[in-house]
C-alpha cells in the first residue's frame, strides 16, 4: 500500500536537511527521491531505506527485519531496502545520518545505471 499524505508530510519534515523529497507510486508502494535518486520506499506507511555494499555494515540494525520485498508469480523477492528502525524517529541527528547514508547508495546505483546504459547514439541520418 502507498504511503498516506500525513505520513509523506512527516516524512518531508524528517528528510528536510537532505533537501526536498519527490514521491512517486511504484509498484503499489511508494518511492521517496532527491536530486532524482531513489533513496527510500515507503509499504504501509513504514520507510525502508536503500542498501547496497556502500552501506550494508552501518545499516546492521536493519537487519532485524525483512527486507522490504514483493511477490512475482508466487516467489517472494527481497528488494534492497531495509525498513528504518522506529527509534530514528526519535532522534533527528540519526535519522539524518542514515538518510544521508542511503541517499550516497542511491547515488550509487543512478551512476552504475548511467554507466552501464552504453555510448549515446546519434538519432542524426546520412541523407
């Protein structure tokens, strides 16, 4: 389920010393972006953030829970986000550090993806 207006205004509030967050559906949840790269999700008015090798170790508290995951033709497959601890809610200072955290792994993945997208091709014809 996408996350409510109440809960992406909160998260707005929390995530405002990153910067602005865009939200978009995906998949029946909801995907939080800044500056275009996607660092969190949101299933169930519930955040995860993004993982990746870059942040895996700091995130180690995550790991208590499932990551978050959908199921396609009844296989369940595990999505690198992991949901974010309830006592960063609490604590600002924190929160920011692991937002910040996620948002350089989604960096991450947006510059991998650019860089495995190939050489830009000419749409100019010979006539």
């Amino acid at each position: 389920m996408v996350a409510t207006p109440d809960y992406v205004e909160f998260l707005r509030e929390q995530f405002a010393p990153l910067g602005a967050i865009r939200t978009r559906r995906m998949f029946g949840k909801t995907g939080l972006f800044i500056d275009g790269a996607m660092l969190g999700m949101v299933a169930d008015n519930t955040l995860y953030f993004r993982v990746d090798d870059g942040n895996r170790s700091s995130f180690a508290e995550a790991q208590t829970a499932p990551p978050l995951s959908y199921t396609k033709q009844g296989v369940s497959i595990d999505l690198a986000f992991w949901r974010a601890p309830d006592r960063l809610f609490d604590d600002p200072e924190d929160f920011a550090s692991w937002a910040r955290l996620a948002l350089a792994a989604a960096r991450r993945v947006m510059a991998k993806r650019d860089g495995t997208r190939g050489p830009v091709r000419s749409r100019t014809r010979n006539v």
